[in-house]
C-alpha cells in the first residue's frame, strides 16, 4: 500500500474556488499516488464535487494548482483532463442511449472521419475488459443496459483513452452486493497496475473496505487525511462533521394499527414498448411500521410512487389507502380526500422541485392551493421556508436562493423537508438521502422513526442495504416489476436479499409477517 510519502501522480495545491459568495474551496489540497485507491469524504457542501469536477477539467479553479507527475498542469476542458491521463465517471453518465456500447466508448475518435474500424476498435475494448475484469455486451445499446452495465460502460470509456487516474462520483449508489464486489475487484486491478482511483462515496463501510487512505472534506476546507487501515467510522465522521454523533440506526418499535393503511393488489403496468414494469404486485403496509423497497434501478420503483401518488395510471389492479380505493383519482383529489401522502422522487430537479425558482417558492407550491382568493401568501412561504432550512440544516444564503444553485444533498433537504413538513398518515418516500452526508442521513432516519411513532405509514424505497435492514420492520424485494420476496431483516442477509434482487428466488421463502 502506498504510503503518506510516497511520490503522487496526482497533486492538487491550494485550490480555491467560489460561485458568487459561496467558497466552494478554500486552500484545498489533495494527492493520490499511482497503485492506490482514495476515498474523498465530506458534508453536503463540502466541495468533494467541485474539486473533482476541477481535477477533471469541467471547473477552472480560482487560484492553485494542478501537478500530474510533478508537472504543473493547467486544464481548460475535460479533454485537456483526458489527455493528460485523468477521467471522471459521474454519478449520472454521459452516454446516448440509442447508441451501442462500443459506438460509446469510441466516440469522438476518428477525427471526423466517415468510417471506423470497428473490429479494431473491439478488439481494443476486450483487451481492457481482460485487462481489468469488467464485462460489456459491445454491440448492445445502451437503452437496454441496466444501471451496473452502463456503469461499465463509462469506465471502459475513460480507460479506453489510456487515463492513469480513475475518479468515480458514488459508483455504488444503485449496485446490489453482488455488483459492488464486481466493482471492488475491477478497482484492485487498477491499483495493481499502477493506476490511481479517486473514490466519492458517502458509504463509511465502503471506505474501510477499498480504500487505502481517506482525505476529508469540512466546509471547503481540509479537515485531514488518514490511512484507512489505521481510522475508523466513527473517526472519520467526526473529522467531516468537526463532533461526534451516533452512527446507529434505530429500529423504533410501534403499535401498529389493526387494518393495513396502505393494501395493493394485482397491479400491473406495462411502459410504452409494452414491457411490464410492474407484475400482479401485491403488498401491504399498516400504520407504526416501516416497510422497505430493495431493487436494483428500474425494478418498478418509480412507476410505483406514481401511481400511487395520482401521477400515472396502472392497467388493472387495485391501491385501497384507509379502505378507499384510490386508484386512478388525480393527485387534488387524493389531496383533498385527506390523503396525506408523498414521495421523494428519484429525479429532484425533474420531478421534485423547479430549479428556477427559490426555495421559498418551491416550499409556496406544495400548499399554494390551500389559501383563498387570487392571491398567494408569499410571507407564508417564506415563513414555513426559513423553519425547514433551520430544522433540516440547508446551506443557503437566503431562502430566496436559487435552487438549482444548491449542492445536491442541500437540495435534497428541501425536497424531504417540504414534504415531511406536511405530516403525512402514509409516506411513501424513495431514495431519501441520495447524496446526503451521514449526520443529515442519521437526521432523517430519526424523522422517519419519530413520524412511525406516531402512528404513520412508511413505504421506504431504499438503494443502502444496510440502511434498510437496519431501519425497516419488513422489506419487500422486487425484480423487474415483479414481488420476489417479502423478508424479516433481522433474520435475513444481504447477500440473500441481493440475490432476490437480481431475480434469484430461494426455493423456500414465506412472506414475513
């Protein structure tokens, strides 16, 4: 293993950084020498993205420097980057989806020529896979990869243009067990070969597992770098939090109400190509418990939250909240029934909140319609914008910020924030801390004991194994739209649920009740 001395491939110098008044990066350092593997820790806000974007040529930096090989280097363009043996794989991946795997990875070569030899160019692409121990289906399009191979995809991308540092934005964040430790062992063979890999993650465990050292971010600002084999968790939490905080999760115990709050039956939906997303699925949750939702991405997940939230009609099937059917009703009309129901989705800007807007109008459209008359109460929300930036810790100038202009685990909190606010009978929340540090994650799983306590239904659509064990009372595993197994996590394993997950069925699995 590399040692703190060791000569870097990478060095980064007193980096600085600022988007108007917010220093994202203030004096920043950072190395990473070949045949090692770097985790990059920090808050929400602390400037593990921004850094990395600048190492990877996509931010100029206000002030330091760039060394590769102990040569001062300045990077204009992720080309720049590239040429000078440094790529990023980001957490959401540049690739054309109607394109092939190897169209992918080549593009861009060729210098506008008509015609690529493309036998050549596979043979390249399987010499990597050999090399490193990733697999790719060249000549299938991307539109038809699942989440761990698209992934693959990205990196043989990088690796295919002969890059020497490998940074990787959350790599695991939707990988099962199984494919976490595909990715791990690919990441091994980078390091026996002298390459450098630059981690971001926000999974501690993970950290202890690949890493050899952990440089941490607090504010912008260096907080310290130790050798993994030498640190621990909870170490490694004080230094991105600057205190100590409990890094148990509690599974609250609650009288749970004699009806089921939330029954689904038979429903079924098919996409516009006419796959089904979702199969027959059957469940049911009841008030005081929490009932999780494990699958790899695209397992009917999102088509699920919709339809239960009014946004998309099932084929058939029925969705009954409080005795009540409700399938097919709009959202104002679940609303206006009493309904007390609401999602995280996957995609925030997208789908959750209006980028262009401030965050006092994004809190403002979830309860606009609750007033009388033309007009809106604007102090209201800004009111009720200033309590959840101050309950949930958003890091804002004003609420009347931008929200696009936030960092994704701030945005993240406005979004969980603006919805728990309502206090809800049934949630049916998904990915709720995707891209949150571990003391607003810890936050949030006390938020969602302390609202089953009180008596709510919980629908937790989750991607941390862990995390969903460690949290729920019972977890539902789905696979491609399909209901493999309902288990008790305190005696059920990771790997077994990682198995269901990738559509394994145990001969042997009776719901657990």
């Amino acid at each position: 293993m590399p040692q703190e001395e060791s000569s870097p491939l990478v060095e980064m110098r007193h980096i600085s950084k600022s988007f108007g008044p917010v220093k994202a990066n203030d004096d920043v350092g950072l190395r990473a020498a070949g045949g090692e593997i770097l985790a990059l820790l920090g808050e929400n806000g602390s400037g593990k993205s921004t850094l990395m974007n600048i190492l990877a040529g996509i931010y100029l930096p206000d002030g330091g420097s760039v060394f590769v090989d102990g040569q001062k280097r300045n990077f204009r363009s992720p080309h720049h980057a590239i040429a000078a043996g440094i790529g990023m794989v980001h957490q959401h991946f540049k690739l054309i989806p109607a394109m092939s795997a190897w169209e992918n990875i080549s593009l861009g070569e060729g210098g506008g020529k008509p015609f690529l030899d493309s036998r050549l160019i596979k043979r390249r692409i399987a010499d990597i896979e050999k090399r490193f121990g990733l697999a790719v289906d060249q000549d299938k399009k991307i539109y038809d990869m699942p989440v761990s191979e698209k992934q693959n995809v990205e990196i043989v991308k990088v690796l295919y243009r002969g890059v020497r540092v490998l940074i990787l934005d959350e790599p695991t964040a939707v990988l099962t067990p199984q494919e976490t430790a595909v990715l791990f062992s690919m990441l091994r063979r980078m390091k026996e070969v002298g390459r450098a890999v630059i981690i971001i993650t926000h999974k501690l465990q993970e950290v202890m597992e690949i890493s050899d050292r952990v440089t941490v971010l607090r504010k912008g600002r260096n907080a310290g770098t130790v050798v993994s084999s030498r640190t621990s968790p909870r170490e490694l939490t004080e230094l991105m939090v600057g205190e100590a905080i409990s890094l148990e999760i509690r599974r609250e115990e609650a009288e749970r109400s004699a009806e089921p709050m939330l029954e689904v039956r038979g429903l079924s939906l098919r996409n516009a190509e006419g796959f089904k997303v979702l199969d027959s699925l059957a469940f049911h949750v009841s008030g005081g418990e929490i009932l999780g939702v494990a699958g790899i991405a695209g397992s009917g997940q999102k088509e699920l939250c919709e339809i239960i939230a009014g946004l998309r009609r099932a084929d058939s099937g029925s969705v009954r909240f409080m005795g009540e059917e409700i399938l097919g009703l709009s959202p104002r009309i679940i609303k206006e029934r009493g309904i007390g129901m609401s999602f995280i989705p996957e995609d925030r800007l997208g789908m959750g909140l209006v980028g262009g807007m401030s965050i006092a109008d994004n809190i403002l459209l979830r309860s606009y319609d609750e007033g009388r008359g033309l007009l809106v109460d604007r102090s209201g929300g800004r009111q009720r914008a200033e309590g959840i930036v101050d309950r949930y810790g958003v890091d804002t100038p004003s609420v009347q910020h931008q929200v696009r202009k936030l960092s994704g685990g701030n945005i993240q909190k406005v979004l969980l924030g603006r919805e728990l606010e309502t206090r809800p009978r049934l949630l049916v929340i998904a990915y709720p801390v995707r891209g949150l540090d571990i003391g607003a994650s810890m936050a949030v799983y006390r938020l969602l004991n302390g609202q089953k306590k009180q008596g709510a239904a919980i629908l937790y659509i989750g991607e941390d194994l862990d995390v969903l064990r460690e949290l729920c009372d019972r977890i539902m595993v789905l696979h491609a739209g399909v209901l493999m197994d309902t288990v008790d996590p305190r005696r059920t394993g990771k790997e077994e649920i990682g198995l269901l997950m990738l559509g394994h069925r145990p001969p042997v699995g009776p719901e657990a009740r």
